[in-house]
C-alpha cells in the first residue's frame, strides 16, 4: 500500500522539483557585526545574500548567539583603530578547531586608507583570520534611508560582486 501527500485543497500530488526550487538556500554566512547593526553591516549582510533568488543565503548573529553549523563566520568592522582594537578582542578569544576561522569585512569609514594603528592590527591578526575583505568608502551610505536604496547605487552593486566573490574564492 502506498501513500499520497497531496497539496493542501488541491488533489494534485506535490511536484518535488518545484519545492525544491521555492526552498530558501541553507545560510552560507553568519555575519557578526562588532561595532553594532548600522547601516553598513545591514549593507554587507544583503551583498552577501547575493543575487541568484534562493533566499535568505546570510544571517545576523547576535552576540552570545554561537555560529551555527556549517556557517562561514563573518565579522564586520569600521576602518577605525577602535574597531581594530574590538576585533582584536573577539579573535583572541575565538575558538580554535571547533568554528572555522572567520572571514573579516574591514568597511572604510572615510575616503582615505585606515590609520597606521589599525592597519598595524590587521596585519597582525590576518593570521588568524580566513581573509579580510575591504569595502570601499561608499558616500551613499551615509544618505540612504533604506538598505534597499543604498543597493541600488552602482558603488555598492560593484563592491557586493567584488565581496562575495573574494568570499566565494572566485
């Protein structure tokens, strides 16, 4: 005897193809912004769910909240010495062996290339990271009023294909 799951109403068996393609992707990257949820962390949160229209393919991780399985951690940081320093502190205590080491997504907080302090630190720490990724600085960012708009920039379009690419070892 065999049984039939059919569609809620519609007396027509389930096409598995179809829900396969209206699955959202499993999460690639959890992404851990260190100097708060602002507008560049929710920019770079949607550039790293790409364009393909799977879904969701990166979540926020809050803090405490522990990375889950089979994610590719992701921290975000300003340019800024103060966002080296916090970044020091979150990589000098990160699990080794049972998380992968993350990735970190250094955004420029200004048209210029970040203080000697801070470039000090990331060169210092890149060996215990995946790689650094660095954003450019995108004025855009700082006249949006939704994440939507700043997406629709051309800046922020190319900086999303050059980071997920880079992420992606392409």
């Amino acid at each position: 005897m065999t049984t039939q799951v059919l569609d809620e109403g519609s007396g027509v068996p389930p096409d598995p193809v179809a829900a396969a393609e209206r699955a959202p992707a499993r999460p690639l990257y959890g992404l851990m912004p260190i100097h708060g949820y602002d507008i560049a962390a929710a920019v770079v949160l949607r550039m790293l769910d790409g364009d393909d229209g799977r879904g969701l393919r990166a979540r926020g991780i809050g803090p405490g909240e522990p990375v889950p399985y089979g994610v590719q951690p992701v921290i975000v940081i300003p340019s800024t010495v103060y966002g080296t320093v916090l970044l020091e502190a979150i990589v000098r205590g990160w699990p080794t062996g049972a998380v992968p080491r993350p990735w970190l997504v250094v955004v420029a907080d200004a048209p210029a290339r970040p203080a000697p302090a801070a470039r000090y630190r990331l060169r210092a720490l890149s060996g215990r990271l995946a790689g650094i990724a660095y954003l450019p600085y995108l004025p855009v960012l700082r006249a949006v009023e939704r994440v939507e708009d700043a997406l629709a920039d051309g800046a922020v379009a190319r900086a999303a294909a050059r980071l997920r690419a880079q992420l992606e070892g392409k």
